[in-house]
C-alpha cells in the first residue's frame, strides 16, 4: 500500500495536528517502541478501564469516584495509543506490512472489553454486549465500504472517538454523582448514568450502522 492511499484511510483527526502530539510522535520515533507495540498498548489501557468499570460495581464513595478516574484515564489513553501508532508510522517512516492489521484488530479488541465491561458496571451485561457487537459492526460496515469501493466512512454520530468521548464523560458524571448530595438524594444515580451512556451508545452505534449503509447504497445506486 502506497503512502498516499494510507493517508486518505486515515480517520481525519484535529489533534493529530497538536503540539503535544507532534512531540510526542516525535518521541516515540526516535526510540526502538515499534507501532505495533503502541497498538498492542491500547489493548492494555482498554482493560485498564474494563476493570475499572468491574471495580466499581463493589465499591462506593471515593473508591467508586476512583474507579471512574482510571476509566476515564484507561479510554483517553486507548485513544492516544491509537493516534500515535499511525502518526509513529507513517510521519516516521516505521509503516510495516502487517501495520494495518495490528491498527484495525486491536481496536476491536479494546471496543469490546470497554463496552462489556461497562455493561456490567451498570447490571445491564446482556446490554453492554450488545453495545459491544455494535461497536464491532460500526467497524466492519466502514471497512466494508472501502472494500467495495474505497470509500473510508467515519461518519457518525457513535464513531470511536465519540463513543471514548461519551464513555469518559460519563464516567466522570458518573464520580461526581457519586461524591454529591445527588447520591443520598437518589440511590444508584451513578449507575443510572452509566446505564443511560450505555443506551445513548446502543443507539448512536446503530444510527452510525444505518447511516453508513445508507450511504454505501447511494454511492453504488
């Protein structure tokens, strides 16, 4: 694959064009850390807020705000690893071959631990995997357009950034209802907001299924 057909598949992103981010690149660059291995990290950051999410369903109080702090530390860091393993690769000329593989799976990979994962925070586990196989097909629907006709669709609204964006603030909402007169005022109000990020994500993720595929059936009528 030729440097320019590897750009147009990137998702557009504006923080690729940050300070911080070039810096860091640049960093990364200059030391022996492969892309694959920054890929394989987002796998590990994405468990880090799996078990968060599974901590959180015995805890309370401070612990429970805690919980939701490393879920929140676990996705945005998921989300660094998976900038900088395509700007380590192609702004430093690391590209291997088997590159797109290892930016693609683990991704799915972290989407479904994550997901599940805050299915069972909220006791809502049969949800959280449905959540989960959305957020895999969101995906494949995506790669299946640039393989029928090169077209890369990250049309929304529940692409992956905006299902890290939702999840983090939520659990962030999530703390605070927690740490607030709201907790004593309703019992379980941060799990109802967990639950409710949850049903928001099921249904962005399906509106981003059918919106892509409408637009597959537009492009090939």
């Amino acid at each position: 694959m030729n440097d320019d057909n590897q750009l147009s598949d990137r998702r557009p992103l504006n923080s690729r064009d940050t300070q911080w981010a070039q810096r860091l690149a640049k960093y990364l660059a200059g030391t022996s850390i492969t892309p694959n291995q920054i890929s394989y990290g987002s796998v590990g950051f994405a468990v880090v807020a799996a078990l968060a999410f599974i901590a959180s369903s015995h805890a309370q109080g401070w612990p429970y705000a805690a919980s939701m702090v490393f879920v929140l530390l676990g996705c945005q860091l998921r989300l660094i690893c998976n900038l900088m393993d395509g700007m380590v690769a192609i702004e430093a000329g690391k590209q291997t071959r088997d590159g797109a593989l290892w930016n693609e799976f683990p991704d799915r990979i972290a989407d479904v631990v994550i997901i599940a994962a805050l299915g069972f925070a909220t006791g809502w586990l049969a949800l959280g995997w449905v959540g989960a196989a959305l957020a895999v097909l969101v995906a494949y629907t995506r790669e299946l357009g640039k393989g029928i006709d090169g077209v890369v669709d990250f049309a929304g609204p529940m692409a992956k950034p905006q299902r890290m964006a939702l999840i983090s603030g939520g659990a962030l909402l999530a703390a605070f209802a927690e740490l607030t007169p709201i907790a004593s005022l309703t019992e379980g109000a941060a799990s109802l907001v967990l639950l409710t990020v949850l049903i928001v994500l099921v249904i962005g993720c399906v509106a981003t299924v059918v919106r892509r595929v409408m637009s597959m059936q537009r492009r090939l009528s």
